[in-house]
C-alpha cells in the first residue's frame, strides 16, 4: 500500500518557547482548554477543558487509579471540596498557607514577591527568605513591576493566605474554606477510614478530585490556576515496623537532583537507579524512594520525555510546614523546570494535629505479639487539698500531673513537684500527687502512623503529556502538526471516515465506528471536509489511527480498509474481519502497525 510521504526526520520544534504559544493556541482551537468565561471578558486562573482535553484528562486520571490505586491495593474516596474552619485550623492552613504578596503603586498589578526576585536575580529559594529580606532585595536590585516597569523599591511585600473563604449555610457563622489540597479530606476521615482497612498498617487512601489556592498571579494557562485536581495517595505506615518492596523498583532507573548537588558550586543531576539512590543515602526514606520509582514509570507509560524530567529534592526553606523531606517530579517546559508532583514525608503532623484539635483517635492500636507487662506511673491527686487550693484551676493541674507522671517520673522524687500552668509555677507536696509506679499488662499500644504523600497535579501531568507530544513535519510537501499521544491517554483512538459522501460508504464507516466502540474503543465518525482535511485534524488532536472506507471496501470480496498510522503517517488494507481485535491489540501494545501484515 502506498504511504504518504513523510519527511524521514520529523523537525522538533526548535524554538521551545514558540512550543507553548503553538500549544495554547491548538488547545483552544481543538477543544483541549481555555480560558473560563470567555463571554465575560475571562477570569484570571480558571480555565475550562473542552471535549479533547475533558477526555484527555479523564484518560489520565483513570491511569493515575489503575496505578496507585487498583494496582497498589490503595482505597479510593470523594470528599466534599468546602471542610469547615477548625479543619484548617488545625492543619496550619489558616496560619501557614501564604504568599508573599506586592502590590504596584503604579498600576495596581499583584504579583507574587519571591517570583520577582527569583525571576531577576541569583537568588533560587527566594520563597524561603523572610519578608523583610526579600523587600531589602527587591531594593538593593532596583527590580521592577512586570506588568508596567515601575520600581517596586520601598513597596510593602505581605504574607497572602490563599484560602478561598466562604460561609457555610445562611448567615457568617460557620465559616468554611475550599480544600487547597484533597488531602485534607482523607487525614480528617482517618477515624473511619482506619475501620475499612481494619485497623492495620500500612495501608494508602486515594482521592482525585478538586483543590483551589487564590493565587497571587495564575500563569502559564493551566500551570498556575486558581481551580485545579489533584490526584493524591496518603499512605499511612508504621515508621518503626513498616517497610516498602524497594525490590519492585530498585532497577528503574531515574535522574535525580538532590540537595547537595544543588548546593555544590559545580552539582548537577546524578543519573542513577532507586536501588543506588538508596543504598548511597542520596534518598533517605525507602517509602519516599518506592514511590518515586513508582512514578517514573508511570510518567513515562503515560508519554512524559523522560528527557526532560527529573526528581528535585526540596531545599531546607522550600518545604512545607508539615514535611520532613520532600522530592519534586519535574518536567522540562520551554527550557524551565515545572513542579508536577511532590513526595513529602509528613510523618505523623497531620494526624496529630487533628486529634488534638477534634479530640478524636487519629491511632491505630498495635497488637503486641505476646502481652508485656510495663511499669506506669500514674497519679491520684486529693481533690480535697487541689480544690481549695487551686479552684477553677483544679482540673487543669490534674491533667498537668498526669502529662508529668507521663513524661519525667524523676520529677516525683522531689519535695515538692513543680508544675507549671500558663507559664506560672506552682509546687504540690508529693504526698497530694497521688504518685504510684504500676505493673501493668498491656495487649498493645496505639501508634500515630506516619504519612507518606505523593502528591500530583492533575493539569500540570496533561500539560506536559500535551507539550511533550507536540510535533511539526513535513507530509507531502505539506506542514504537519500532530500530537504523538500514547494510545492510553488519547482523547480518540481511532477516526472513521467515508472516502466521500456517498450512502453506502457512510453507512458501512458508520457500522465500523460503533463496532469500535463496543470493543470499547473511542472511535470518532467524520464526513466533513476532504480526507486530506480530516487526517490533519485528527492528528493535530493525537488520534493514534485513522480507518478509511472506500470502495474497495464496497466492492471487493474480502472486506478491507485503510488504517493509517497518525506518526508515521503509513497506511495499510487490513480485513474488517478482527479489525476492532487488530486495533484493541495496537492500543495494548502487544502489536506494532509496522508488524501487522497488510497490503
Ligand atoms: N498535599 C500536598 C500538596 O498539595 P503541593 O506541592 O502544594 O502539595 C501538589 O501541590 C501538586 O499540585 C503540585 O506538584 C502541582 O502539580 C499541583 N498544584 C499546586 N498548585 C497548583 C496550581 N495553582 N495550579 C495547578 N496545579 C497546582
């Protein structure tokens, strides 16, 4: 079968950052996103995914599951979007979540503090430095608003919460706030959670769903908005007992930019493999190694150049208020370096946090093999002495008694014991305290789990997937843009097409787009425009193949179409008969188009 005319070498786009400009432009003008509404002149940071891209986006999410979920034995669970107020409270959300915001005098503009400085000058980290150092940089570099070129010397930089307020019910008395990360959701509902997996570590909890983060200046179209999803795993362990498969993963292989490399005046990114990057200490949590193995090769099944992708780990000043350490995937953008997903280890602050906030069992209880029997001191205070004494205040000294016998039993060995009660100190005789050491025999004891988090923004994934599989060539002679999709996360697999308008052709391309489907196929029908047209639209939406009813179809014996391949643009006659089982075979992999025997 004759081929249309490729050039042999496909022209990569040269100049990266024209990549983007043609990428945005594409996705609104083939139905991938676009700025929400448009017909009240847009809003800043929300964007809409039209047909190609809701598509695309569900194709990514629904391998995001297989993966973590089905495949890890993870839960998945769907929690509101708006928690109330002590929900947040209690995470440091309220009290943590900020921006460094400067506002121009001159035009008004809002823009974020630390991306001005790190934009115009050496500083990497700016968003770690303190408010008042980034304004004396912003000074002593004489920087300047992006939007109209005043200076921006002597401008106050503030913390911005990005919390999305709202009121819960009518009236201001409940004030509640839009999730800005879905992990919320799961830690608050571990109480419960913890029963379904029945009371044993570890064990992961999934969510893909909404997050929203009022930022200061939304960017790069869907990169920085103010309405995105998330796609987070929260994996609870027992950090003294727990132990990841690191077998599963030791061999994959990964581009790694630790802190020590980023600090070296010479670093650079190490090429190793998990099992390496363990063993030389160069990622110290085996969990947060499991997972970063895990992810690599899911990015790259997914069509991320694994090129232009790396795991970055966070410096000192760059993580979050709850994570002890924290790696970063990576992906290359016109030349610059985008977050795309975080592995935090967030030990066992959020879980404590909320127990202590709500009151409730944020703990597994832990069987012990055999029973042990433990020494505990405890206390039994005279009320009768305490009451006079102390008043209203009574109860107060009791619980500080108890905390004390808990944490330094010494602290009774002394005449009197000192205790302190909003910062004053007060002295008990012994003899009041009730002070006894206890045998015990204990079954178990209840662990905080610790947290291993990894963390994926749902836009950003279909972002690179689309940046990365942007192509121009040169097909007979004509300039080509084309998406090289994998097959998984296509919007369409297949276009069906009858050559021309004619009843017959169109009734028979008809019957092999819903025979597609029900192979469970997507399968797109198009009549419009001439076949050249419909190839070049299918392929500027990543559409892996095109099958093509013609009359040969009609009028010879053996049924057969055109397939052409959307990269290589070759075509072949292949039987009706097991076409849908030939292309199912294609999408799974387990055949290649140049394999398949053809005319
Ligand atoms: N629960 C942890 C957490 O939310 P994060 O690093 O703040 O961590 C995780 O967010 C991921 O969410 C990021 O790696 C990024 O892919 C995505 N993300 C964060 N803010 C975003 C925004 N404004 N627009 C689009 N995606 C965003």
């Amino acid at each position: 079968m004759s081929n249309e005319s490729t050039t042999q070498e496909q022209e990569q786009n040269g100049d990266a950052e024209r990549t983007s400009e043609q990428l945005v432009e594409l996705a609104k003008r083939r139905g991938y996103f676009f700025q929400s509404s448009g017909a009240y002149g847009g809003v800043g940071g929300f964007y809409t995914f039209g047909p190609q891209g809701a598509s695309l986006k569900s194709n990514v999410e629904d391998a995001w599951r297989d993966r973590f979920a089905l495949e890890e034995g993870n839960m998945e669970i769907d929690a509101p979007t708006i928690m109330p107020e002590p929900v947040f409270e209690a995470s440091g959300h309220l009290e943590g979540f900020d921006d460094m915001l400067v506002e121009c005098s001159e035009c008004g503009e809002s823009h974020r503090a630390d991306h001005i400085v790190e934009d115009n000058t050496d500083f990497e980290d700016a968003e770690s430095l303190p408010i008042p150092e980034v304004e004396e940089v912003i000074a002593e570099h004489e920087l300047v608003c992006p939007s109209c070129g005043a200076g921006l010397a002597g401008e106050a930089v503030e913390a911005f919460n990005l919390m999305f307020a709202t009121n819960i019910g009518p009236g201001d008395s409940q004030p509640g706030y839009l999730r800005p990360e879905t992990a919320q959701g799961i830690f608050v509902e571990f109480p419960r959670l913890k029963e379904y997996a029945r009371n044993t570590l570890p064990f992961g909890v999934t969510q893909i769903g909404r997050a929203y983060r009022n930022e200061i200046s939304p960017r790069r179209s869907i990169i920085r908005t103010r309405e995105f999803t998330q796609a987070e795993l929260e994996y609870f362990i027992d950090p003294e007992e727990d132990e990841p498969d690191l077998s599963a993963v030791e061999d994959v292989g990964v581009r790694l930019y630790p802190v020590t490399e980023q600090n070296a005046e010479d670093g650079n990114e190490i090429e190793t493999t998990i099992g390496d990057a363990v063993a030389k200490g160069v990622i110290t949590d085996p969990w947060v190694a499991y997972f970063l193995g895990i992810a690599q090769e899911w990015y790259d099944s997914i069509g991320v150049d694994m090129d232009r992708f790396r795991f970055r780990q966070h410096l000192s000043g760059e993580r979050a208020h709850y994570a002890s350490d924290c790696w970063d995937a990576e992906s290359e953008i016109d030349r610059n370096w985008i977050e795309i997903a975080g592995f935090a280890h967030r030990g066992d602050y959020d879980l404590s946090k909320h127990a202590e906030h709500s009151g409730d069992r944020f703990t597994i209880f832990k069987q012990y093999d055999e029973p042990k029997t433990v020494e505990r001191a405890t206390v039994d205070p005279d009320m009768s002495y305490l009451g006079p004494e102390f008043g209203g205040d009574a109860q107060a000294v009791v619980e500080e008694l108890e905390a004390l016998a808990g944490r330094d039993r010494s602290a009774f060995d002394d005449e009197p014991v000192e205790i302190e009660l909003e910062g004053e100190s007060h002295e008990i005789p012994v003899e009041k305290t009730g002070f006894a050491v206890e045998e015990q025999t204990e079954a178990g004891e209840h662990v905080v789990p610790n947290v291993i988090e990894p963390s994926f923004g749902v836009d950003r994934v279909v972002y690179t997937v689309l940046h990365h599989a942007y192509r121009e060539d040169e097909v007979a002679g004509e300039e080509r843009t084309y998406l090289e999709l994998e097959p998984e996360v296509a919007p369409t697999f297949a276009g069906v097409f009858p050559l021309q308008n004619d009843d017959e052709l169109e009734a028979q391309a008809d019957d092999i787009a819903s025979e597609l489907r029900e192979a469970g196929l997507s399968a797109t029908y198009d009549d419009s425009g001439n076949i050249g047209r419909r190839y070049r639209r299918q392929d500027e939406v990543g559409t892996p193949f095109c099958v093509t009813v013609d009359y040969e179809t009609i009028e010879n014996e053996e049924t057969t179409v055109t397939v052409r391949e959307r990269d290589s643009t070759d075509q072949k006659r292949l039987p009706v008969d097991g076409l849908a089982e030939t292309l199912v075979a294609l999408r799974e992999g387990n055949v290649a188009f140049s394999e398949l025997e053809g005319e």
